[in-house]
C-alpha cells in the first residue's frame, strides 16, 4: 500500500478541535516528518465543548483554538485555519459547500483526510455534516463552471487525487503510526479542556491503535476509507 513519497500537500478537515487527534493524529505526525505539507482546517471552533457553567462559547472557543494550535504544532502541522462556525449544529449546506471549495482550490491539496460520514451510527451531527460537506466539496472544487467566481487573483479549480475518511468501519487503508503514537499522544493531551481529567487516555488511544494495526500485524495503526480521484 503505497504511502507518499515525493512531497505532499495534504489537508484534514475536521468539525471540532481534538477531532484530527483522536483519529488521524498519528498519521499526521508521520507525514509532516516525513517533510509533507499538512493543514488543518477546523470548521467549528467547539464552543459547545464544555460542562462548565461559567465558561462562555466565545471563552471556549477561543481557548480550544490555542489547544488545537498547540497540538498541532507537537504533530508539525504548518497552520491552522478556523472556519467559525457554530459548534453543534453544522449542515452539510451549500454555504458551506462553497466555503470549503474556496479553502480547498487556495491550498491545492493532493490528500484531504477526514470523517467518514457513512459509518454506521455515526451520531453526531456536526461529524456527518463536516464528512459530507468536505467530500462535496472535493467534487465540486474540480469543475471550473461551479462557483465559477471564485477563480480570480490566480485561485483555481483543484482536483485532490485521493480522500481518506477515518473513524470508519468499511476500512481498506492503514497507516502504520508504531513510530508517532507518542505525539499521537502528547498532541491529545494538549486538548486540556476536553481532556484534562481523563487518566485512561493514553491507554484507550494505545488500545484503539493495537484493535486498528492487528488485522495488519502492525503494532499501533489507524485505519482509513480510502477514495481515489
Ligand atoms: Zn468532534
């Protein structure tokens, strides 16, 4: 199964900050030492992620943007990008379609990783909005005569080669992360607001890898969907 060799761009979107860490992270940090160009792009900034009754959405949502930023940064992701939408209640709609054709034609990626919105019970809404809406958008970023005005001052249309959606069950593509499950790791833990109390961590992300690498016989993996373009 052949993983990049020449250099990259690739681009993960995600609904929420923790989202790349807790699937894909470990393919992330693989990549960016291996020299490929890796972005985030977050579509809502969780302003909905707390039990606290003192915190404020603007107050979280700013402090889960420097959570994400420092994860990111242990993981070597070149930059993040934040949307803002509002947290828990994102549509796969054509507003946003739009939004990420425009991110997605500015950045030219070869890759985009993100949620599998077809699992079965993927519950959440705002993970099957942001799979759905990123894979349109995939589609629709190639052709030149959809949202034609946006193809001004040098943006053009981009035609990504491959899709891979994680937090999958129909997975044929696996990454090998025995090397990078430790800033897997460490990356999470800068997700203090979502998970600063959480003593299991570590052990339920080295579990998740162990149940994703066996069918593989790799020690630690993450397991992907893979669409090709
Ligand atoms: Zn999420």
């Amino acid at each position: 199964m052949a993983e990049p060799t020449e250099k990259k761009r690739i681009m993960v979107v995600v609904a929420h900050p923790d989202d790349p860490e807790f699937g894909c992270a470990g393919t992330v940090a693989k990549w960016a030492v291996q020299g490929h160009d890796v972005r985030y792009v977050m579509i809502t900034s969780g302003d909905k992620g707390t039990h606290d009754p003192e915190m404020t959405p603007e107050r979280i949502a700013n402090l889960r943007e420097r959570e994400q930023e420092a994860a990111a940064k242990e993981l070597g992701v070149r930059r993040v990008e934040f949307l803002h939408h509002p947290d828990g209640v994102l549509e796969a709609n054509l507003s946003l379609r739009r939004e990420l054709v425009l991110v997605l034609r500015k950045y030219q990626p070869d890759t985009v990783l993100t949620i599998d919105p077809w699992r079965h019970y993927q519950l959440h809404p705002d993970h099957r909005a942001a799979g759905v809406a990123t894979i349109d958008a995939v589609i629709s970023a190639r052709e030149r005569l959809i949202f034609p005005e946006q193809l001004t001052n040098g943006v053009k249309p981009c035609r990504v080669s491959e899709v891979l959606l994680f937090w999958t069950d129909s997975p044929d593509y696996w990454v090998d992360i025995s090397d990078s499950i430790e800033r897997r790791i460490a990356a999470l833990r800068k997700h203090v607001s979502q998970v600063g109390g959480r003593a299991d961590l570590e052990e339920r992300i080295r579990q998740w890898a162990q149940k994703m690498g066996e069918p593989q016989g790799l020690a630690y993996a993450e397991a992907f969907k893979r669409l090709v373009f």
